[in-house]
C-alpha cells in the first residue's frame, strides 16, 4: 500500500468517527410556549438549533385576567360622558376579558357654563368624539376635560324683576342717611363701589321706619338683586327685625367679622322687608309698614 492509500483511509475514518459524534449530540429537556398559550415541556434540540417536541407534555394557556377602560373628567368645568356601556358621573369604568375586541365611541356633552375642551388618553385628541378601537391587553384609560367658561361682560345680566338700584357712590365717602318707601315685593339694591387702594373699613345700616313687625334682610352682593353674600361670607348677610349693620372692610387683613372686600369691584348692598328669613315673596302690606332708612359711615 502506498503512501497516498494510507493518508486516504485515515481521512475516511476520521470523517466517520464526526459523524458518529454528530449522531450522539446529547438531549436537552426544553419547554416551548405555543402560539395558542399552551405551555409544552420535553422534547429535544438538535445540532441545527431546530426545536422538534418528543412526547411533549402541554398544559392548557392561562385563563384570561380581566382589565378595565376607565373614563375619567377633569378641569374646571362639568358636563358628561356617554358611549356603549358608559354614562359617567365623576368617573366611570368597564371591565373586559382579556383579548376582547372593544370598539366604543365616546361623546363628551359640557354642561351650560362650561366649554368641553378635549380628550387625553388611548389616542384620543380633540373635541369631537373620541372612539377606542383596541383588543385589551391591559387597562386603558380616557379623560375628558371641561373647563368653565368666564363670565361674559355684565355677568349679572338683566336685572332681577321687583329690584331698584341706588347709586350710593363708593365706599370712601359717607352716604348720608335716606327713606325708602319700596312698593311691595321690592329689592332695594345700593350700588357702591370700592376705590383703587382702599383698605379702610366702614358699614351700612338698615333700619326699618315703621311699627310694623317687618323684618330686613341685607345682603352684600356682587350683583343686585341677588341675595347671595360675596364669597358665601356669613358676615355679608343679616337678617333682624329692628335695625341692620354691617361691618365691610377692603383691608386683606381684616378677620371674618367684617364682610370682605376687594378694591377696583362694584357690590350691592340688597335689602328686603321679609315677614320671615324664608318668605320668597317679600311682600308688604303698605309702603309704609315697607319703610326703612339707609345710610353708610365714613371710613374708619
């Protein structure tokens, strides 16, 4: 045998002895997750990289968890929010299975007052409505924004029927006292304005003219003829039988027995003849038994 048969045969036996070696690549234990979930364990891995299941053991997928669609509002204004399986109050939510195909259209409707001003969340933007088309794999959420709308010009509009302005000037200067005789169901509005810079203090004092047991109720308030005391102030509003007075102060400093308020804005000081705190009537038998006096001190 030469040299060159001898060099042939051993290349022959070493290319078997690889592949035997490659037929006694050793098992793996592997667990594969298949495309519906299921969880299957055992099988075997080859030289390749290629995964072939042997005898594999499958366990069924995990039962859907459930997850929520909640639509929030938010802002400075009101309205509400409806859609399929939605009317909501403050918040509202829906819950799905997980993997449900939601397709649910959203209207957002601002209340009188407030202007809707868009929507945030699950890609919705914009006013008009917000549709969320999606299969749930997780909570989503959607928010509604409202905003209030300022007060127009003149914010107090028409006048309130049965009211009488006075014009008493501004809250610097003394308003000397004066009778009214106001026809029956009237509102008497003393119109007063409170000058740049000032923060001194004074009052106003309703007194009734007559024997008459007619009680007063006086009301400062930022439009006239609404009985509404300026920020809800307890102090802005008295209701007695013989004499009213109450104490006003434009200093930010003064404690809450004076009714507060601010310079540069217009108040009314509403007065009423009221047999009782809730008479909505305001009637008066006469103009007489209706008779009070007025008047503002000087600063103070």
């Amino acid at each position: 045998m030469n040299k060159h048969s001898v060099f042939k045969a051993f290349a022959g036996l070493g290319a078997g002895l690889l592949l035997l070696g490659a037929a006694a690549a050793p098992q793996a234990a592997i667990t594969i997750t298949k495309a519906d979930g299921s969880i299957c364990t055992d099988g075997t891995i080859n030289v390749n990289g290629t995964v072939t299941p042997v005898d594999a053991t499958c366990s069924a997928p995990p039962p859907p968890g459930n997850f929520t669609l909640t639509v929030s509002k938010a802002g400075t204004g009101s309205g509400t929010v409806t859609g399929t399986g939605f009317s909501c109050g403050a918040d509202c939510t829906e819950s799905y299975p997980e993997g449900t195909a939601v397709n649910v259209t959203l209207t957002a409707t601002a209340n009188p007052g407030s202007t809707f001003s868009g929507w945030s969340g699950q890609g919705c933007s914009g006013t008009g409505p917000c549709t969320v088309n999606t299969t749930i794999t997780g909570n989503l959420s959607v928010t509604a924004t409202f905003t209030a709308d300022a007060p127009p010009p003149g914010a107090c509009g028409a006048l309130p029927a049965n009211t009488t302005v006075v014009d008493t000037g501004n809250m610097n200067a003394v308003w000397a006292q004066q009778t009214f005789f106001p026809l029956p169901q009237i509102i008497t509005a003393f119109e007063m304005t409170v000058p740049s810079g000032f923060n001194q203090e004074n009052d106003v004092t309703v007194t009734k003219t007559s024997g008459a047991q007619r009680s007063k109720l006086v009301v400062v308030s930022t439009c006239p003829g609404v009985l509404e005391p300026v920020g809800g102030q307890s102090s802005c509003m008295k209701y007695q039988l013989e004499s009213i007075k109450i104490k006003m102060s434009a200093s930010p400093s003064a404690s809450s027995y004076y009714c507060k308020l601010e310079a540069n804005k217009t108040y009314y000081i509403n007065a009423v003849s009221k047999t009782a705190l809730t008479d909505t009537a305001y009637s008066c038998t006469n103009t007489t038994n209706c008779s009070f006096f007025a008047s503002r001190s000087a600063p103070y």
